[in-house]
C-alpha cells in the first residue's frame, strides 16, 4: 500500500484535487451569493489559462508576472460576466419575482449561452488545439522527495492554492466586504435592509471567485503545458460536483471534495484508461445526489 | 392551417427541392425535420413539464447508435431499427429515470447534464462495442418492408411522414388535460402534488417518451446519413437544441419548431458566416432570453393559436362557450 507508485498518484491527485479547489470555490461563492449556478466559470479559467499564455508569447515575464496577469484578466472577466449575463436578470426587485422559478432558470441559460460565445470566440481567435506552453515556464522539473518523484509544479500549485485559501478565509472574516458577502449569501433580502450594498457585494464576489477559477486555469495550464478553449467544460463540471458533495454553502465541504475528487481521479487511473476517468467525476455527482442530497458537510436544505 | 402545413410539407417543398434538384438541399431538409422532431420532443420535457434536460444529444445518441449497430451487426432494416432504437433510448431514459426523478431544477438539470456525458464517455471509448471516434457507417438506407427508399425524394417522404406523425402525438400529448398536469408540475410540484396529480410518474412518463422520440430522430439520421459518431452527439448539441425551444418559447409547440428551423435554416443562410455558426447559437440564445424571455412563439399565444385553429379537440357548449379539451 505505500508503494512508491501509489504514493505518486495520490500526490498528483492532490495537486489536481487543489486545482479543483480553487474552482469549486468561486463556483461556491457565487451560488451562495445569487443562488444560482454560474455555467461561465469554466470559461473563467480558460481565459486565465489564455490570458498566461498570450503574455508569455508576447513578452516572457517571469511566472509570478504570469500568474499575477492571469489573475487580473480573471478579476476583470468574473466584473463583465456579472454585468452582462447575471444583472440584467436582477432588474426585477419585488418579491414574486425574486422568489420566481422562471428567473433563475432565465439566469442560469443566459449565464450557458454567454459561455458558449466566450468558447466559440475563444476557438475562432486562438484556433481549438491545443497550444502548448513554452518550455522554460512549464513547472513540471521532476524533484525527488524520498522514495516518491514529483514536480515542481506539485510544491507550486500546493504553494498558490494554500495562499488563496488562506487570503479568502481572510477576507471572509476579517474584512468588512468579506463581512457583506457572508451576510448577503445569508439572507439577501435582509442584507439590503440592513443597509448594504448588494450589487457591489456580488460585484465582489464575481471578481474574487473569477480570480480564483482563472488562478487555477494557468496553473493546470503551466502544469501540463497544454491549453486549448474547451478546458474550462470539464473542470466546471467537477467544481459542480464538489460544490454539491461538499454541501452548497460550505466553502471547506467543497474544498475537502474538490481532493477527495482529484485523489479518486487520480487512482482511478492506474486502474482504467485516463478516457474514463472523467467518469469518476459523474459518478459521485450521481451517488451524491440519489444518497447524499444534502451533501456530505452541508446544512440541510429545503429540496434538492 | 392543418391543411396548410400538410400542403407546405407534402407538396410544395417537395415541388421546390424536386425543381433544384440539389441533394444539398435536400440535406438541409431533412436536417431541418429532424431537428423539428428533436426540439418537439424536447419542448415535451422542459417546456411543458419544466424538467430541464440537459442531455437530450445523448439520447438521440442511443437511438443512432442503436439503429446503427442493429444494421451492422444483425442486418436489420429500416422497419426494424426504427421502432427499436426509440425503445432503446426509452428504455436507458427509464433506468436513468428511475434514481434521479425526485431531484428538482438545478440538480436535475446537472445530473441530465452528467448522464448525457457518461453516455457520450461511454459512445466514445467502448471501442469493442461502438467502435469509439470512427464511428460506424450505416450499410442499409431507408426502407419500408422490403421495399428501398433511398432515392432523394423519397427519403425526405419518409423522414416528413415520420417527423409529422411524432410532432402530431406529441401536439396531442401537450394540448390535453395530459399536457395540463404536466404544466401543472412544472408551476409548482409540490401543490400538484398535494392536488393529486401523479408527479413522479408524470415526470418519468414524459422523460421516457420524450427520449422515445429523440430516440426515433437518431434511427432517422442514422440510416439517412448514413455515418454516425460520438461528435455528433455531445453535449453543444444539447445546447443547441435546448436553445431552439428557448429561442421558440418554452411550452409553446409551434414555438419549438419555428426555433428549430430557424436554428437551422439561418447557418445556412448566412453561409459566408462559416465558423460563427456555434456563437451565433449561443447569441441568439443569450439575446432572446434577454429581450424575448416569452421567446419568438410564446406559450400562452400557442395555446390561443392551436386552440382556435385546430380546435376539433376543444369541446364547445351549445352556444359556443369553450370548456375544455376532448
């Protein structure tokens, strides 16, 4: 069981696993702000993946630059994703429409086909292959650490998603805006009656979340040097899965399944061809939604 | 306007594709029916009973590949293929059915959305069964009984007389007290529910026979075109044929099918557009929930339109006062 190999694996799924993280995070934050699934966040980290690479190609910058542009196209991105696609549908402010079933189901396809038309956009301007990163930046230098082999990028991504974890836990609780977010993803009604600002709040949470999703999309770009448009799909599937296995509004449940997720990904790889291991991904999603509706660390909820 | 429609479908475009005599055209045509039949059949699960189903393509995916390998691996024919991959696909949407119906809005949309993916995993790497990326060419055309239908003309007949009689049950299935209870579900679930009306079932009856449908649409395709593979069948089409019912009006029939000629018929219209086609979906899409929630064709002015027009099945009191569906 300690197999060297074994080990190895687990270590992989664990970087993956904290990639997933970074997803599952923003994807969590946005549902428990508005209540509604955001479709684009797969794009999110396909554009911070995009965004790395267009500067690397224009002016190899050192990787913190790299990362710190990614983050920033994120930010500005999650901004307009929230202007264009979730507030025209917020226009309505009484109560039968806030509680209506059409309107969120209104947000949720339009936040689908503004994802589609980032995608397409994305396949006509940089072409649908894959675009590999140039060599110097991939952070995959093999560093042994004992009986086991790992990459640079395993300590790098670990290293980034640890940092952000702890930045957002900050920021939850230690910061006034971290304070409204919390308190609108409560009760949204009742945060705008106490006096804050709800559209500046969801503003700020699209553009920490965004900036979470497109942290996450460079770092598996450098990682496995690969980037092409349609990235963003699958992984926003697994941060759905994680968000729902970890409870909706638990940042630390989806957090915890985002590695559970990439820890059983990984092994199941060793076992199937890496064609099915995405498999692994919906069968939780269906497992926990027949069994375990309400999540594995979440509040109760009403229906699922 | 049923003697309208009928005329236009068994006449008039016929009369035109004969006159250009063009197979692209007659391509396009029974591109354009299949679809009808695809966004009819979808228009029954999400716009009339509100299940947001976001793995339609995978089911019309069972149906042509169930079509296709029941040609390939035991001969069989048209007559044959097309029954059995409807009950096919019916049969999978049954057993998917079966854990994930009392799940609700968003978290029935996304495990649709994940059982549309497993069934396209599952098209793309059982390679021994079939036959992963490569796909598997169709042998057999058209054929009724014996008798080959694969000349141009008479394939668009087949695929019109087929598509006509789906889309007619299925107009029947929505405009009914049938259709009623199903909306009924689709308002509010649990005050059906309290009423009396069967909810779960309902929803399983129309999950299944919409995939019955979409199942009948893949056998069409597979024998018209003659070439099947997993591409076809992934998740943008789902999209796509969920933006048809969205850009016609959910819940409204004729909505489903004017959204799925005009998401059809517009790419190749604006053929010089070439690879915009997919942003031009999600545009329309986006824009048409933006300004035209209600959609092209809303529901409410269907239900008035096949009311007054095909109002044969809507009963009248003596004096002419209308109470309700036959």
């Amino acid at each position: 069981m300690f197999d060297p190999y074994y080990l190895q694996q687990l270590a992989i799924g664990l970087s993956l696993g904290m990639t997933y993280a970074l997803m599952a995070i923003g994807f969590t934050l946005i549902f428990g702000v508005l209540n509604v699934v955001n479709f684009a966040h797969g794009e999110i980290y396909t554009l911070g993946a995009f965004a790395g690479l267009v500067l690397i190609t224009a002016a190899a910058p050192p990787i913190a630059a790299v990362v710190f542009a990614a983050l920033a196209i994120g930010a500005f991105a999650g901004f307009s994703l929230e202007r264009l696609a979730f507030k025209p549908f917020r226009r309505f402010t009484d109560e039968a429409s806030l509680k209506s079933r059409a309107m969120r189901e209104s947000t949720l396809l339009s936040s689908l086909a503004v994802s589609i038309v980032v995608r397409e956009a994305l396949e006509i301007v940089f072409g649908s292959e894959m675009r590999s990163v140039p060599f110097e930046y991939l952070i995959n230098t093999p560093v042994r650490v004992g009986p086991v082999i790992l990459v640079t990028g395993d300590f790098i991504i670990l290293g980034v998603a640890a940092a952000m974890l702890i930045g957002l836990q900050y920021l939850l609780t230690r910061t006034r805006i971290g304070l409204s977010i919390r308190a609108v993803s409560n009760n949204p009604l009742g945060a705008k009656y106490v006096g804050i600002d709800t559209d500046r709040t969801i503003i700020m949470t699209f553009v920490v979340g965004s900036m979470m999703g497109a942290a996450a999309g460079i770092l598996v770009g450098l990682y496995y040097g690969a980037i092409f448009p349609a990235m963003g799909f699958v992984p926003g599937i697994k941060a759905f899965v994680a968000m729902v296995m970890g409870g909706l509004s638990s940042i630390p449940g989806a957090v915890i399944c985002a590695l559970i997720l990439g820890i059983s990904e990984s092994m199941a790889t060793t076992f199937v061809s890496s064609g099915w291991s995405d498999m692994v991904a919906y069968g939780f999603l269906i497992l926990t939604l027949i069994f375990f509706p309400n999540g594995l660390f979440g509040a109760g909820r009403e229906r699922v | 306007m049923p003697a309208l429609i009928g005329v236009l479908v068994f006449a008039a475009l016929p009369a035109v594709l004969a006159s250009f005599d063009r197979g692209y055209f007659y391509q396009i045509a029974n591109l354009a029916l299949i679809f009808v039949l695809l966004s009819a059949s979808m228009h029954l699960v999400t716009g009339v009973a509100g299940l947001l189903h976001l793995g339609h393509a995978a089911f019309y995916g069972v149906g042509a590949y169930t079509a296709a390998l029941l040609t390939t691996k035991l001969g069989l024919g048209f007559t044959w293929t097309l029954p059995l991959s409807g009950l096919v696909a019916a049969l999978v949407a049954f057993l998917v059915a079966l854990p994930t119906m009392r799940l609700v809005s968003i978290y029935f949309a996304v495990a649709t959305l994940a059982i549309g993916q497993m069934l396209y995993l599952v098209m793309l790497n059982w390679v021994e069964f079939t036959k992963g990326p490569n796909g598997i060419i169709v042998t057999k055309g058209l054929e009724l009984f014996g008798v080959s239908l694969s000349g141009r003309l008479s394939t668009y007949y087949t695929v019109a007389v087929v598509v006509v009689l789906c889309v007619v049950a299925i107009g029947r299935l929505s405009h009914s007290y049938y259709g009623n209870a199903l909306r009924s579900i689709r308002e509010d679930d649990q005050c059906a529910d309290a009423m009396g009306v069967r909810t779960v079932r309902l929803k399983m009856e129309t999950f299944t026979l919409s995939a019955f449908f979409a199942g009948v649409a893949g056998s069409l395709w597979a024998h018209m075109t003659g070439y099947i593979s997993p591409g076809d069948f992934k998740f943008s089409e789902s999209i796509l044929i969920l933006a048809m019912v969205v850009v016609g009006g959910l819940g409204s029939l004729p909505g489903a099918i004017i959204g799925a000629l005009l998401l059809i018929l517009l790419p190749e219209g604006l053929r010089g557009l070439g690879d915009f086609r997919n942003i031009m979906v999600g545009a329309v899409m986006f824009l048409s929930i933006l300004f035209l929630p209600k959609g092209l064709l809303g529901e409410v002015s269907a239900l008035r339109l096949v009311r007054q027009q095909l109002g044969a099945a809507w009963r009248r009191t003596d004096n002419g006062i209308g109470i309700g569906w036959r």
